[in-house]
C-alpha cells in the first residue's frame, strides 16, 4: 500500500467539533465546542495597533509603473495609512457626511479606496462600495440608481473619469464629488489628494471616540435577481467578531502574518470583509491583484503571483482552474505560489474535483507535500463567514462545522418547493441587525428566534457520523417540480453539467417548472468554444457556437448527460447553447461572473419557451441521441 499523502503544516482550529442539539420538531442546532474569543470594538482598532507594532511594514500595495524605485509596487505602510485615515477622515466630518449622507465609492480595489473605507469607518460614516459593473457596463443604470437612491450619499468618489456619465445619470447635481484622477466634465470635483492633504482635529477625534460595535461601518448590497439590491447593514460589531472568528479557525495566521494576492471585488463581501479584514485584523499585507479569472485579465494574476508568494491564497473556482493550467508549465509559478502557502480557500461556487485534485498534485510535485483547501459557507448578510471544512479529508461540496460564536440551525424545508430539503439558518455576533431602509425585507429574513434565513440547503456528509460536517445542497428558490410532481434538485444537477461540459460550459441553467421535463439552457466559455472552433477571435459568438466541432462537442454533452441520468429529474431532454451573454442589467450575472438563475429564466422566458416547442427543427436545439434499447418512460 501506498504511504497516505503527507499535508503542510498548517494550525486550524474553531470549526473541529461541534455539539447537536436535538428537537421535538427535527429542527436541530449545531454549535462549535470553541468559544468565541475577545474582538475589539472597532475594526480600525486594528490599525491603530499595528501602526504601533508594525509602523513600516507594508499593509497594501499595488502595482505603479510610476514608482520603478519600489519594485513596480506603489506601497502604504500601517503608520502612514494611519496618518492618512485620519486626514481623510477629518475632511469627511468637515462637510458633514452621517449615516443619513454616507460616502458612495465607484472604483475598483485601489489604494484611494481602501484609504477612503477606512477612513469613513475611523469617523462613523458608513461608505458603499458599489459595483463598478453598474456604472461602466450598466446600460440603464438602472442598479446604480437604486443603490444611490436608497443611501443617499453625502460625497461621490470617483476613481476616473470613466464614471462621469453614470454620475451624470445617476447622482444629484448638489452632491460633491471626489475625483481619483482628472475631472469630470460639466461637475465640480474636489482631488483626493485634497482630502489626504487636510489637516486631522478636534472634529475628527470627537466622531472617532463615538465610535462603537454598533455603528455602522458599511453599507454592502446584495448582487439582487429578479428584485433590486437590498443594502445589508454592517457594524463594526459584525466584521470583528467575524475576523476574530477567522483568526480562530485559520490558527497560522497567529504565526506569521497573512500574506495576500487579492483580486476580488470589494463591492462583496468575500473580498471587501473577509479578505480585507484578515489582512488588517492579522497585521498582514495585501498585494491588490488587477488580474481578474478571465482570458485576457488572468496574465496579470499570473505574474503577481510569481513574484509575490502568499501565506493563503484566495480565489473563485474559475480562477483556480486556469492557475492549475498555468503551473502545468510553469515551473516558477508554481514554485513562487507553493513557496510559503499555508492553504487554499474557495468560495462562491463549487470547486471541480479534477482542479482540487490538480491543485493538490502540484503542492506535491513542488514541496512534497499537499497544501490544504479550505471552504466553507457564508454570505452578505453574515459577513461573511459561517461554516468552515478545514480538515484534509475535505472534499468538493463539504461546507464543514459552525465557526466560534455561530448557531447553525438546520430546519427541514416546510414549503413544497423545498421537499425533502433542509435549510440552514445563522444567528451569531456577526449577522446583520437588517437591510437598510427596507423594514419588511427586515422582517422576512428572520425567524421567530431570531435565526437568518438563508435559504441555503445542506445535509450532513454521513449521518451516521454527523462530525464530519455538511455538505452544500443548493438553493432552496433554485428547486422546482415538473408537472408530473418530480422534485428537481437544481444545485447538485448544474454541479455535475459544469463538471462534465468542462472546460466549454461556463454554467447552466435548469428548466423544466411545470413542464414534463427539465431542459438546459448553456452559457458557454466563449474562449474555449472560439479555441475548439478555429475560428479566429473577431468571429461573433452565433458563429462560434454554431460550428461544427463546437456543435458536436455540445451533442455529446447532451447525450452523455441523457446517458447517465436516472429519471426525468436528472436526464435533460434539450439543450440550447446561448450565444448571448448574461445581462448585469436584468441581474443575470454578479461581476464576481456568479449566474443567478431565477433571474435567467425570468429574463429569457420566450426562449425557454422555445426550447421546449420547437423540437428537433430548431436548429438552436440540441437534442440526445438516446440508446437504443431505454425506455422513454423510465421517469
């Protein structure tokens, strides 16, 4: 027998075990055996200490062909980001920004802007970090609008000039606006550098001491589906409990500071709190990644990540996949990303099995040892984290135990939609007190005990042996019936056509709602779909998918899925591979590349229609060729 793969040492923790209760009704709450530790007040506390500490250690970075004589690297030290919160901070308080008129920031990760962030928080102004999505792809603005409209900003800071039209649209002419670089025609702009360059006082020192766990620091709005965006309430009360947790369960950042390169957006609460906060909780430094998960945007995370080794390394499953490609042949990746690299971790959607393995034979081919990947189950409203799955013997789907301090409550689904299902609720320091200015919203996402409802659907990994964890069973709002009264479980369904269209389907979206059937509807990866095809890159995307090895590769996901089905719950009997993309306007799809898709459906109604009467004359319809010899109401 082989030797067991060997694990780098890596100290865990908080989520090991966890005590069950039972309940008459089968509701059952899970609680881990780790208490929460103490968490400050404040999270600007945590600057404040490390200015201390660390004064010259680097807390972010970004990349500045301005600046050749600090390696590319434009950096900003504890001490000197704290001198600049506290300029920034006064000049907010100067022209009377409050929670009524918070600061609404439009830009991507910057240096300006996690000075900005900060800097409200140090002074008790809530900031927004919207989506740049809504101001620079956004036809309608219709998001942006909404989002504004509910907040009611006192100041408007704009990275560049490219937002100028979405403000012209979207933001009321009595509004100051802070400008990144340049101006903006037809609006008076104040520079950022005049607000670092204002001088800290008395106005500032006031509104910092009045500071608390209950004032609010952010304002974080949901990616919304067929509704507009709600805008969570966040306090400082909610992100230190939740990084105090963090620190808990990842132990080893206790032992070294944590070491980041980090594109996810700001805007979510992935990497504008959890990832932010445990670089700044931890006194660790943040290298901002202009890289994104795409074709053309993955070189530039490619290249910071062979020169800048990280401690952890976070990422979506998309970007993980063309990292694992990348290192197939590039020896100096992989051995810069495996250099000092304690974990992985992954969130947003579930990772392909064969990547997680991938990535797993690299740490040995590199060191010689595996590198643990660590996932889990949070969300806006919980800012984020929940659940964590930190052993070795986690798998693609585990989202683990409860985190120090979070009530898991598991209750059996009582609608129809989710038969059979059981939904996992939160209630802890770190969930929200509401969404703001949205009291029914409020209301509804609570339970009588105070438990968030998720809408999130789990199960135990083995029920015999309930310590081992949950694993992840989709969204409630996802699950349908077909007429004939069969349950379709959606989450595990998409799962396993992501797995099989790979590396063509960026995802699916099931149909079927009433119908005798379910059927798929593709949005395809454009990239690999063009490479498959030949056709060069200017080749509009209709072509693309039409062409003859593109088609044929779709045939035979359709009858491989038909194939391995086992009722009319599982065996799509159509498919149309999409040649338009997902809208961010109608709320299909987050910048983060997440498909929403009740808001698909709704979106593209007509065409599901379509799919289900236009047979096999359609020639947008992909039909199965199905074995002979299987019985058409085998359902």
């Amino acid at each position: 027998m082989s030797a067991p793969a060997r694990y780098r040492e890596a100290e865990v923790g908080g989520c090991i075990s966890a005590t069950i209760e039972a309940r008459a009704d089968g509701t059952r709450i899970l609680r881990s055996t780790e208490a929460l530790r103490w968490f400050p007040p404040r999270l600007t506390d945590a600057l404040e200490q490390w200015a201390r500490e660390a004064p010259e250690r680097t807390f972010a970075a970004k990349r500045d062909a301005r600046a050749p004589w600090n390696g590319d690297w434009r950096r900003i030290g504890y001490a000197e980001m704290l001198d600049r919160v506290q300029a920034v901070g006064q000049a907010l308080v100067d022209r009377g920004l409050s929670v009524e008129r918070p600061l609404a920031i439009l830009s991507d990760n910057d240096l300006e802007h996690l000075t900005l962030a900060l800097a409200a928080m140090w002074v008790g102004v809530p900031y927004v970090p919207v989506s740049p999505a809504y101001a620079l792809v956004s036809k309608d603005y219709a998001k942006l609008r909404h989002i504004l409209a509910t907040v009611t900003p006192g100041m408007v800071f704009a990275a560049s000039p490219a937002y100028a039209a979405a403000i012209e649209a979207t933001v009321p002419t009595g509004v100051p606006i802070v400008s990144g670089e340049g101006t903006l025609a037809g609006r008076e702009t104040l520079p950022f550098d005049a607000l670092t360059a204002t001088a800290p006082g008395a106005g500032a020192r006031a509104a910092h001491a009045k500071v608390g766990p209950e004032t609010i620091a952010k304002f974080l709005f949901t990616s919304g589906s067929t509704r507009q965006p709600k805008g969570v309430v966040n306090t400082h009360r909610m992100l230190c409990a939740n990084q105090q947790m963090l620190r808990q369960v990842f132990a080893f950042v206790g032992h070294e500071p944590p070491v980041l390169v980090d594109w996810l957006p700001w805007n979510h609460t992935f990497g504008g709190n959890h990832n932010v906060g445990l670089v700044l909780y931890n006194g660790g430094t943040l290298y901002i990644d202009e890289g994104k998960p795409t074709p053309t945007g993955i070189g530039e995370t490619l290249r910071n990540l062979r020169e800048i080794s990280p401690t952890i390394y976070f990422n979506v499953p998309k970007g993980f996949e063309a990292i694992a490609d990348a290192m197939d042949s590039d020896p100096a990746l992989r051995r810069s990303l495996f250099a000092r690299l304690h974990a992985f971790m992954f969130a947003g959607a579930g990772l392909g099995q064969a990547v997680w393995d991938k990535l797993e034979a690299h740490g040995q081919a590199e060191a010689g040892e595996r590198v643990r990947i660590i996932t889990g189950l949070g969300m806006t409203e919980t800012s984020p984290s929940c659940l964590f799955a930190v052993g070795t013997d986690v798998r693609s789907g585990h989202v683990g135990l409860p985190a120090p301090g979070v009530e898991a409550k598991l209750v059996p689904a009582a609608t129809e939609q989710g038969h059979g299902k059981t939904e996992v609720r939160f209630r802890g320091p770190n969930v929200m007190p509401g969404y703001w200015r949205a009291a029914q919203e409020t209301r509804d996402a609570f339970d009588e005990e105070g438990f968030y409802r998720t809408g999130d659907a789990v199960r135990f990994i083995d029920p015999a042996h309930p310590e081992r964890g949950l694993s992840f069973d989709g969204r409630i709002a996802e699950d349908f019936k077909l007429s004939t009264g069969t349950f379709v479980s959606v989450g595990p369904l998409r799962a396993q056509i992501i797995a099989a269209g790979a590396p063509c389907v960026q995802d699916a979206v099931v149909t079927g709602l009433n119908r005798d059937e379910i059927g798929l509807l593709i949005f395809p990866r454009a990239d690999e779909c063009r490479r498959l095809s030949g056709l060069p890159a200017s080749a509009p995307l209709p072509d693309v998918v039409h062409a003859p090895e593109v088609r044929a590769f779709f045939q035979q996901l359709a009858d491989a899925l038909w194939a391995s089905g086992t009722g009319s719950a599982s065996r799509p009997e159509r498919m149309h591979v999409l040649a338009e993309p997902p809208s961010i306007d109608k709320g299909e799809i987050t910048d983060k590349g997440s498909i929403n898709q009740r808001a698909v459906l709704a979106a593209r109604a007509a065409l599901v229609d379509a799919l289900y009467e236009g047979g096999s004359s359609d020639p947008f319809v992909i039909l199965p060729r199905k074995r002979p010899g299987r019985s058409e109401t085998d359902r």
